[in-house]
C-alpha cells in the first residue's frame, strides 16, 4: 500500500508539472483583415488569432472600431493540434466591418493578459477608398483581369511576386542573396517561370528548392497572404558600378471564384463555388545594386581577390624520402564565398626540387543560405639532390565584407629531410636533373616517365618507294583473288545436288 501511494504521488508530480509546463508556454497574437484597401461601402473582416499550447487560451480584448460599423461579431473558432506527440491551439476571433468614411485608419493591436503577462498583436494601417461608380467599377472589373501584373504596388492584390535582396550595396565578389518569393490568397494550380534574368556582370549560383513549394503565411498591410519561394539564388558581382537585376517573368493559373459587390453577409451564397481558372502574367520589377571596389588601403601584396571568410591548411604526405622520390605537398582553402573564383596562393619551392605544375579541385555547398566548399591544389615535388629543405610559409589573403577589412593567413614552415637513395643523380648541364630511374612513383600515377629509345627514319625518306611497300601490296592483291577463287568453288559445290 505504502508503494501505491508513492506512485500516485509520483504520477501527481509529473501532472502538476506537465500542467504548469503548458501554462507556462508563451502565447502569440496575430490580427488581419480580408482586403486592403477597401471602398467606403464595402464589408471586410477583421480577426485576432490567439495561439499557444495550452487549451485555455485566453479572449483577446479589441481595440476601439468606433470607425467602423460592426455588422457580426465577435464569432469565434477554436483548432487544436497534435503533431509528433506535440499539442498547439489556436481561437480566432473575427468580426464583420463596414467603414463609415474614407480616409486612412489605424486599428490599435489587441491584447491577451495571460497569467500576469501582457501580449499584443500587430497594428493594421487600412486604407478606405470612395465607392466606385458604374463605368469606374467596371473599368477596375476588367482592369483585374488584366494579364500583366507588376510588384511596385502590392496592396489589394490576389497574388504578386517579389524580389527579396540581401543587400543592395555590396563589395565586388561579395555574396548577395536573391529571393523571389509568391504571396497569393486564392488557388494557385501551377506555375510556369517563362523568363529567366540574365543579370549581366554577375556569377550566378542557384539553390535547390523541393519541386513542391513549401507554403508559408504571411501579414501584407495586415492582409494574410501564403507565401511560396519560387528560386532562390546566390550573386556574386564580377565588376564595379551600379549593376541592374532584371525582371523575372512567371505565367500562374489562379482560380477565382465569381464573386459580387456584398453589401451584406447573404450575399455569398450566390456566389459561383467552383469559380473559374485565369492566367496571370507577373513580372517582377527591375532592382539597382550598387557594387564598390575592394579598398586599395592596406591591400596585401598576396591578396589575389578572393572575398568572403576563408581558412587555409598545408601538408605534405611524408617529410622524409629519398632522392628522386615524389612528395605530395596539398593546399586546402575552405570558407564561405565564390569558392570557384578563388586563386590557389603562390609556393616557393627550393630550387634542388622539382615542381610539377598543380592538380586543381574544388567541392562546392551551399548551407544557410551561404555559398562555399572547399577548393584543393596538389603539387608533386621531386627532390634531386639529398640535404634538409624548407617550404617557407604559405601567404594567403582576401577581404572580409563583413569586417571590411582584409585578413592574411600563413601556414607554418614544412620541413623536407631528402636522404640519398639507391641510384645517385644523373647530371646533366650545370645542374643535377634528371632521373636515374625509368618511372618516378607519383600519387594517382599523374606523371610517367619519358621513353628513352625511339626509331627514327631520315628526312625525305618515302615509304612508298621502297620494296617492302610494293610487297606488302602485291600481297594484299593476291589475298583478295584467292578469296574470290575459293568462295566461287563453295558456290559450285552447293550447287551440286550429287
């Protein structure tokens, strides 16, 4: 009994704290509108949506609508959730206006007391507009189905697009982020991106995006939108000035239903519930990024303009070998930027080593929104002559954007112990080159060695006018009429029934 009662007592705790855990949880405000703007003769709604993860959600309380007459409201509805084991809720409450008089009105935010703490949703600055007559009514009628849509005014649209930017003055080199994102209220059923911009003078890297657009929410002039990222890319500007992005061109089909002037809140019944499909030509606007040079101030002697945050190791695989034996020396230049772009820095090599020209590679990512990898240069040093040798350090440098200033990086001084090996160097000239072996071992077999001995025949020498030519020929004639001869004898012998 004594151990029952313990448990109760234990499973009571994790209750009490489970409950006060929720309680504990913040709760978030959110106010919209249907429409914005609207005329004076107009109903829209207005909402506050309380959400959090607690099932006793408190009532908002509403700012002043003194401006405005209220038709209905407040009518309120509740949605809980439970995903992945995890609960959320949310109560909306949504009243039905009608503006009283144009102008430009403020709608104050609503507040939620919640266990001694004060929530506020956001504000809502509505435009009112005068009632239009018949002919402007119908001319704004047939303006809406009006193909071409721009993004340099987006209040009171169904859909548009925009063109999000990063930053609009930039260094050269220096990475900006472009976004071009679809707000729409109604049925969007597909998409089609007719032109692509060029956007001359920049390098152009683009992100992967699910063929499915991830839909999100968004506030427009208080007005709920769903948000899709259409393509996103990373620009990296290769020239100075004031560079132009240019417009992006999408076809959409939008289904929108067939709905009239409500003047009351019946009238949606009459409405068409299957609406009607129409495509929509948006065309987003052209955007001015001013791009600076890289300052001369204090530019190191080994900056090669490479822009963005970098790091540089180097290595070699062994530090002591034997004369006329390869050495893989590896330079890594890792970081956020045009990693593509980037110049592998200059090596001084000793001059008893021989040094084979690079092997390039580079992997690039993209995390975070960032564009970078990892860019790689193999060098194969050969060493001729036995003794201790240094690499001196490496010097590498680029401008930070960020800090705007540039930073060099060094690597620490790599060490060669070249012993003699078993067959000494053979000079030739001034200076000992050359290999004593008939393949120097590399790394991946890059490099092969020279054959030693080759035929050569004089100049002017004809092989035509010689007696092997003729021969050969000659042999070739009677090959091929010893063919013929024989298959016409396999002919007769077929053909003979005996």
């Amino acid at each position: 009994m004594i151990k029952t009662g313990k448990k109760y007592w234990v499973f009571g705790l994790l209750f009490f704290w489970q409950a006060t855990t929720l309680l504990g949880q913040d709760i978030k405000v959110k106010a919209s509108v249907s429409d914005n703007p609207v005329s004076v003769d107009e109903q829209f709604s207005y909402s506050v949506e309380v959400s959090g993860k607690s099932t006793s959600l408190p009532d908002p309380q509403v700012a002043d609508l003194s401006d405005f007459f209220v038709l209905s409201g407040p009518n309120s509805s509740t949605n809980i959730q439970w995903i992945n084991g995890k609960m959320s809720a949310s109560k909306t409450y949504t009243y039905y206006l009608q503006p009283k008089k144009t102008g430009a009105f403020q709608i104050s935010p609503a507040t939620v007391q919640y266990h001694g703490n004060t929530y506020r949703s956001n504000a809502i600055r509505l435009q009112v507009t005068k009632a239009p007559s018949g002919n402007a009514a119908a001319a704004s009628k047939r303006s809406k189905s009006t193909p071409a849509i721009t993004d340099k005014d987006n209040s009171g649209k169904s859909l548009f697009i925009k063109t999000v930017v990063s930053k609009r003055k930039v260094y050269v080199g220096e990475q900006i982020l472009v976004t071009y994102k679809l707000y729409f209220r109604g049925n969007v059923r597909t998409y089609n991106i007719d032109k692509y911009p060029s956007n001359a003078g920049f390098w152009t890297e683009e992100f992967d995006l699910p063929r499915q657009p991830v839909i999100s929410s968004a506030l427009v002039n208080g007005v709920h939108y769903n948000v899709a990222v259409l393509r996103k890319i990373a620009l990296f500007a290769t020239q100075t000035g004031n560079l132009t992005l240019e417009p992006l061109e999408v076809t959409l089909e939008e289904v929108v239903s067939q709905r009239r002037n409500r003047r009351s809140l019946f009238d949606s019944f009459f409405d068409d519930p299957f609406g009607r499909t129409v495509r929509r030509k948006v065309v987003t606007k052209k955007i001015k990024i001013n791009v600076l040079p890289v300052p001369e101030t204090n530019k190191p002697a080994s900056f090669n303009g490479a822009v963005g945050q970098f790091r540089l190791t180097a290595n070699v695989d062994k530090h002591t070998v034997p004369t006329n034996q390869a050495v893989s020396l590896k330079l890594r230049i890792a970081g956020n930027g045009n990693i593509k772009m980037v110049a592998m820095p200059n090596v001084t090599i000793p001059p008893d080593i021989e040094k084979y020209d690079p092997k390039i590679s580079f992997k690039s990512g993209k995390k975070n929104n960032q564009v970078g990898g990892v860019k790689t240069a193999e060098i194969i040093l050969v060493p001729r002559l036995a003794g201790a040798y240094t690499i001196k350090p490496i010097l590498f440098s680029y401008f930070d954007p960020q800090k705007k200033r540039y930073q060099t990086l060094q690597t620490k001084p790599i060490t060669l112990q070249v012993t003699q090996g078993k067959n000494g160097p053979i000079v030739s000239g001034s200076q000992n080159s050359g290999l004593s072996q008939h393949e120097v071992q590399l790394l991946g077999k890059d490099i092969r060695y020279i054959k030693e001995y080759s035929d050569f025949v004089p100049i002017g020498y004809k092989a035509y006018a010689t007696l092997p030519f003729w021969l050969s020929l000659l042999g070739l004639v009677l090959l091929f009429g010893g063919f013929v001869l024989w298959d016409d004898h396999r002919v007769k012998l077929m053909s003979d029934a005996g």
